[in-house]
C-alpha cells in the first residue's frame, strides 16, 4: 500500500461518516459522542468555569465590605445558574456556579459563626 493509496481510503471513509451523520441527522437518531466532545464537555468546560469563578471570586478581595462581596457573589451564582440554561456553555456554567455557590456558603458560614460566637 502506498501513502496514495491510504489517502485514497481515508477520504473514502470520511466520506462514508459524513454520510451516516446526515442520514443519522435526517432521521432524528442522535450520534454517538466522540471522547473529544466528552472530554471537552466534561472537564475541559468546567474546568474552564472553575477558573473563571475562582477569579471572579478573587476580584471580591477589593469589596471591603461583606455586604458587596456576598451580594456579588449571590449574583454570580445567579448568573451561573441562569447560564446553566444554555446549551453550549452549559459545562463553564456548572464549574462557575459551583465555585461561586461555595463562596457564598463560605461567605454564611463564616457569617453565622462571627453572630454565634
């Protein structure tokens, strides 16, 4: 076999699955996700939206009262969870509300335990 060849047979292929994808499209079927889509999907994405939390959490550090930096937090979360909604930053939406929803538990904890003691 040569390099013409296998070339040859690879498009033949590509070919073959765009066709079952269109035929899979038209008649509803859903196609089986590639580990690509899964791995983006399912720590890519959320990793993404941990560190974009933690960084939103981390600009708090110049509210100097809590009052703001519990509110902005509450909004975040909020936001997130809003975002949640939509499909394609579904995945970032779950690791920002994830961080910023931990934030504001933080935020009421530390809050109830300052009122306790």
């Amino acid at each position: 076999m040569g390099a013409e060849m296998i070339e040859r047979v690879y498009s033949m292929l590509g070919e073959k699955v765009d066709e079952q994808d269109q035929l899979m499209a038209e008649s509803g079927e859903m196609a089986a996700p590639t580990i690509r889509k899964l791995t983006i999907e399912w720590a890519v994405k959320p990793m993404a939206g941990l560190v974009l939390g933690a960084y939103a959490i981390w600009l708090m550090h110049f509210a100097h009262d809590w009052r703001i930096a519990f509110a902005a937090s509450a909004a975040a979360t909020g936001m997130g969870l809003l975002a949640c909604r939509i499909t394609s930053v579904r995945g970032i939406a779950a690791g920002w509300t994830v961080v910023t929803f931990a934030f504001v538990l933080a935020v009421v904890f530390i809050l109830v335990r300052g009122a306790v003691a």
